[in-house]
C-alpha cells in the first residue's frame, strides 16, 4: 500500500487522525455550502431589489458566500490548515484589499476636499470594488481552508457539472427564446433609473446571456470556468464525457457572441488537444453528431444563428476598427484621460475613477492602469505570474485551471476579465474558489514519461 502522506499537506490520507477526523466533522457544513455555491453560479440574476444600488442586489452567490463566510467565522480553529500556495495568494489578495482601501480614502479625501465632479459616482464604484475584494478574499480562505478528500473532491466535481449542464440549459433556452429574459427578472423593477442595466432584460429579450446576467463576456467566462474545475476535480478519467461537456460548452460560448470568450474558449480546447491527440477524432465525431442534432432542433425551433455566425466572423480580422464594436474610441478616451495628469500613469487615479468617462477601458490592462497606474499593474503582473507558477507546480491535476487562467489573459485584451465590475458578477469569486480548491489538493509535479495519471486519480487509488 502506497501511502497518501508521501504528497505536500492539502489531500489527506483515508483514515486520518483523530485532529483530521475532527476537522472534516466541524467543516461539513461549510463543505456543503461550498457545493451549493459552486451549484448556484449556473444562475447569477438578483433574487430582490434589496440595497443602495442594482449593483449590490444580492443573488444566491451572496446569500451562499454569505453563509459560507459565518460558517468560517463561528468555527475558525478547524480552518487553520492552508497549503503553503494558497497562503501566499491569500497574502496577496489581503494585501491588494488593504492597499485598495487605502488608496479609495486618500484620493476620495482629496477629491472631496476639492470638490471635483464626478466624485461621487466614481466613488461609489470604489466603494463597491473594495465591497467585492473583500468579499472574494474572504471566499477564498474559506475554501482553502477546507480539508479535502477524494469523497469531497468528487462531490465538488459533480457540483462544478452539474452548474455547467443548468447554465448552458438556460443559455439554449434565453437563446432561443424559450426563455423569456422578462421572466428572469420578473421580481426587479423594470426602469433603468433604478435596476440600472438589469432593465434590458425586462424590456429586451437578451438571447446570448442564459440565466447569468446582462453582460454574454460574463456568460461565456463562466461556462469556461465550471468547465474547466470540472475538468480538473473529474470524479473519473472519462475521457469521451469530458469531450462531450468541452464540445458543448464550446457550442454555449459560440451563442454567447462573446468573441473574446470564443477566442479564449478556442485556445482552451486546443491546450486540451494537443496533449491529447487521440481524443481529437473522437471530438470530430462527436461535433458531426452533436451539429447534425442542433441542426434539426433550430429548424423545428425556427431559431436562426446568423446574426451570431456573423458577429464571430468578425474574428477573421479582428484589427478593424469596425469589428471593435466602439473600443478604439473608449482605448482612445481612455489614454487622453491618462494624459491630463501624468501621475495618473504613475498611481493611476483611484479606485472606481474608470466612471468618470462613462464607461470601462474594456482593456484589463488599461483598466488597472487608469485605477491603479503602472504600480498597480506591476502588483497584478506579480501576484499573475506567482499563481501561475504555483498552478505549473501542482501537475496534471491543476493543468485545466493553468491554461484557462492563460486564455482568460489573452480575453483581457479587450475585457476587464480580471477586475471586480458589477458586469462580472461573481467571476472573480468562482475563479479564487476554483483556485484555493485546486491548489488545496495537494498535486504532485507532472509523473514521468510511461505514467500519465491524474494525480487526483492516484491518490485515490493509493489511499484505499
């Protein structure tokens, strides 16, 4: 027998001791409110108009999250043991929250002192982002703090599915109609002076966003995220329904006309590939079938594609200006911005001071730099880079998670994937969750040539 304990703390051996015993027994609770939080990220519209603002109306990511974080707090000792990865990026994200907040009270100090307009809109932007930040760091203790088994780790792989399967349900069902956007918004009010850009869904039918929100980049990033923690928590090496769950998630991000989520997802599923060539023919087939059945569904349903068809071929040449869909004159606007003061390059202007122009850079990069200056992009560069390395370190089993962090950047060139905006929802949440598990399982580096395993797979075999 092999034993389980020859892997870093985070995975624990089969029959642990006592102290474990314990701890598995005292975090049950939150163990299971982190399934139904991953369950729930299948469906991110507000349940009431309940707070200041559309921003903050609560959906049941918060009421989890909620939850979750007073199971943490009410019992904190048995959630003492973190891996050394996620106690390096819980530093980070505790450092970024602390140094937000107090950059958000320096410069909206100054700012009310001088009496500049616009202070207050993008002040409450800032409020709202530290609001979010702390929220995230706080869901990521949480889940790394959570001993894991095998039995644990699958039931989190069926949760991560089982979201996968409900979201791109509700994305077929909006996109053709079936689904009236109305409906899922029925308990908000419908004028734009209050429910802000919720209001589309009441007045439009939004047919690229399924059950998740107003913004299609939101939908398809999230069903790249559940696809890929599926991926990597897979309670078996099922090669075919993984295929089958990629090809149709690929499908899903397609009627989404996100074409930097098509970009991304593109890159995602060749990143599987080409490790996996075999696998390849069998995702031909697999796509001729699947085509030949949504084929005959969209004649029965009358539902057309081609405004999405068109709108993705923009892809073809994604450097006219024309195919931009307005974000050369944001970049533009943006840059002048930068320009008034060239401080603002150095420290940026404040958190939330992207309001000021009304709308976001729709750039990641430039999104930080016109908050945070190039100081703050450094910080992100840094903390990016350290996870991952750490996410290269665990092996095969956090490989899924390693290349979608890297399509998500390449998405972030004309997106703000990595940024706490009220269109983002809960992204960043899920992202830090699905990371804190990952880096929690304790992988090991990638076997040597002749044993391909997943690591996961492997200590399940050994610990038994």
């Amino acid at each position: 027998m092999v034993s389980a304990l020859a892997v870093r703390p985070g995975l624990h051996q089969s029959h642990p001791d006592m102290a474990f015993r314990r701890r598995l027994l005292h975090t049950k609770t939150a163990f299971y409110l982190l399934c139904g939080y991953l369950i729930v990220q299948a469906f991110q519209i507000p349940l009431l108009a309940i707070g200041p603002s559309w921003a903050l109306w609560p959906t049941l990511s918060d009421v989890f999250a909620g939850l979750l974080i007073l199971a943490y707090l009410a019992d904190q000792r048995h959630f003492k043991g973190i891996s050394g990865a996620n106690l390096q990026i819980l530093r980070s994200l505790t450092l970024i929250t602390c140094a937000t907040l107090v950059v958000l009270v320096a410069t909206y100090t100054v700012r009310f002192v001088a009496n500049e307009v616009g202070n207050s809109r993008a002040g409450a932007f800032g409020i709202f982002q530290i609001y979010r930040l702390i929220q995230f760091t706080l869901i990521f203790r949480v889940a790394a703090g959570i001993p894991m088994t095998p039995k644990r780790l699958a039931k989190l792989a069926k949760a991560a599915g089982a979201a996968l399967i409900v979201l791109l349900m509700g994305l077929a069902g909006t996109y053709s109609s079936l689904v009236r956007t109305r409906w899922l918004v029925a308990s908000l009010p419908s004028d734009f002076n209050t429910a802000g850009p919720w209001a589309y869904m009441a007045h439009t039918q939004l047919r690229d966003v399924g059950t998740i929100g107003y913004n299609h980049a939101y939908t398809a990033i999230q069903i790249m995220m559940l696809l890929s923690l599926y991926m990597a928590l897979r309670a078996k090496e099922n090669r075919t329904m993984v295929v089958v769950l990629l090809l149709l998630s690929l499908g899903g991000v397609f009627l989404t006309g996100s074409r930097a989520g098509m970009v991304a997802m593109v890159l995602f599923a060749a990143a599987y590939f080409i490790r996996k060539p075999g696998m390849l023919a069998i995702a031909v087939v697999l796509t001729i079938f699947l085509l030949i059945g949504a084929g005959s569904l969209m004649d029965k349903l009358d539902i057309n594609v081609s405004q999405t068809l068109h709108r993705e071929a923009a892809l073809s040449n994604p450097l006219d200006p024309g195919n931009l869909s307005g974000r050369e004159g944001i970049w533009l606007l943006s840059l002048a911005f930068l320009k008034v003061d060239p401080l603002r390059w150095a420290i940026g202007a404040g958190p939330g001071s992207a309001a000021q122009l009304g709308t976001n850079a729709h750039m990641l990069f430039l999104h930080i730099i016109l908050e945070s200056g190039l100081i703050g992009l450094s910080i992100f560069g840094w903390v990016t880079y350290n996870v991952l390395r750490r996410l290269r370190r665990q092996g095969a089993v956090a490989r899924p998670i390693f290349w979608v962090t890297v399509a998500f950047l390449i998405s972030s060139l004309t997106q703000e994937t990595f940024y706490p905006l009220p269109s983002f929802g809960h992204f960043l949440g899920l992202y830090l969750c699905s990371l804190a598990i990952i880096l929690n399982t304790g992988g090991r580096r990638q076997p040597r040539a002749g044993n391909h395993r997943n690591p996961v797979l492997q200590l399940r075999a050994n610990v038994h």
